[in-house]
C-alpha cells in the first residue's frame, strides 16, 4: 500500500484553493472529522484523528480515529462490527477539518450509546430557549452492552 | 430575554441519556459545532463556539461563533449578509458537540472563500489515496472581495 504524504502549508492561497492534502493538526496532534450517512445525509457523529488515523482512513476507505479517552488509534467497527465504509472524503477551506460520508455496515448505528447517531438529541433555540433536550431517537438501534461488554465508557465528564 | 443556563456534568448517565444541556467546552473555552444545510443535509462548515456564542445561537436562533484567528465572537453574516437561521439544534452523546441545521439567507453560500460550503474539496480514498484533491464545486458563490473588503483571511497557515 503506498502511503499517503501530507503536504507543507506553504501559502494561504495554496492550503484554499491547491489541490494538494495538507491538513492542520491541532496542538494535540489532531483534526476533527464530521461523520454523516452518505445516504440519509444524517450527521452520526464528530470524531477525532490523528495524522495516522487520516491516512489509514484514506488509504483502506474505512473510517479510523483516535479516541482522546483510550488515547489509542481506533478502527471503527472493530468491536462492534459498525464499520463505516468511506463513500467520499471532503476537507473544508483551511484544511483543519475533514467531512467523511459513510455507509455503516451492520444495524447502521454509530453512536456508543446504542442510537444510529450520537446526536439524538435537539437543544430548544428561540421562544423554546433553556428548555428540556429532546430525544429525537425514540429506541436504541442496537445494545451498547452486546455490542462492548464492559469495556470502559468513552464519555468523561 | 432569558438567560440559558448550562447545567453541571454530574453523571456519565445524566450526561448521555438526561434532559438538561450540559455543554463540555475545551480547555480554550470552545465546543466544536458541525453546520449543516437544513434542506439538501450538506455540511457547510466546523465552527467553533465559546459559551456566549452557544447562548446567543439558542437565544436568537441565529449562528454565532468564536472566530479563533480573530479571537472575538463572531455573529455570522453580520459582514456578508449570509446569516444562519437555525431550523434544529442538536448536541451529541458526552455534550460535547454541536450540530445546526441551519438556513443560510442571500446566496446561501457559508464559506469565505466565497464557495457555498467550506468542504469545496474531495480527498481521493482506496486506490487513489494519494491523488490530488478534487473540487466539488466548480464557480464561487459569491465574490469573498465585495462581501468582505479588505478584511483579514482568516485562514492561518
């Protein structure tokens, strides 16, 4: 497999409109990547990769990220068999975020919690302000306790 | 108008599966917030928000962000005219994203360099990992220099 090489950001003019892949990494070494479903077109979730993480997602076409919890480089689906099979990935202006539209396999969920996505839930805006979440997922689509066992909880508080 | 209170993250439980907005802004005071073209579910920018912009976002119903190159709060389309009208709000499992699915007035166009989306660029997967990136959109949407004058690019290398 060649390996991807990411290029210098030598100008402002060559990172917006070049044509070559020079992505920006934060202080922790990391960029973050919309996930959405290629065919709903339903964001499932934010992710974070590191350098190696976005080259192995580019080069295998399957999604990979780095859990800043585990601080370990993760292939998405391989203990829960939610693998997220690349269709297109996009990044934006300044090349210091990527947008990938997926197809995942299986129950077609991504979320830990067990929801097709991690944004289940709407947040009141306006009149409606400062009132309660609302789920907009009435049922898991799969069993986060089938799915993980008892591996650790990614959310930290 | 009424203030939004962020309640505190008390439980993991509380925090994924509870009512109340619990937002986790980084260690720069920000939360990441994915925006999305409310009618053709097309990503049109990561923006990144500090808790007055996450108020001013739910209160108004219009997007406001932290411009991190600009340090500063950034009503957007304040200098365009491009303002985004939230049609959803929606926040992730551990609150600590979020998503808008938003109208974008005039043009419909969010990105500054003048494309209707900031992911104006494919990034070639699989077999052609590696090649060069290819432009999604073929003509700007609006002209970046009359909308935004000499303001500075606020892309940083």
């Amino acid at each position: 497999m060649n390996r991807i090489a990411f290029h210098p950001r030598r100008t402002v003019e060559d990172v917006e409109e070049g044509r070559l892949l020079a992505p920006k990494f934060d202080d922790a070494g990391l960029i973050p990547c919309i996930t959405s479903d290629a065919d709903s077109g339903e964001v499932l979730m934010l992710g974070w990769m590191n350098a190696e993480a976005l080259r192995l997602t580019l080069e295998t076409g399957e999604a990979h990220y780095f859990s800043r919890s585990r601080r370990n480089l993760w292939h998405k689906g391989t203990t829960s068999g939610l693998v997220q099979r690349v269709v297109e990935a996009r990044i934006d202006d300044d090349q210091d975020a990527i947008w990938l539209r997926v197809a995942v396999a299986g129950s077609g969920a991504s979320c830990h919690v067990g929801y097709r996505s991690c944004f289940y839930r709407a947040v009141p805006t306006g009149e409606k302000a400062g009132g309660a979440l609302a789920f907009t997922e009435s049922t898991r689509t799969f069993d986060p306790v089938a799915a993980y066992g008892d591996a650790p909880n990614p959310t930290q508080l």
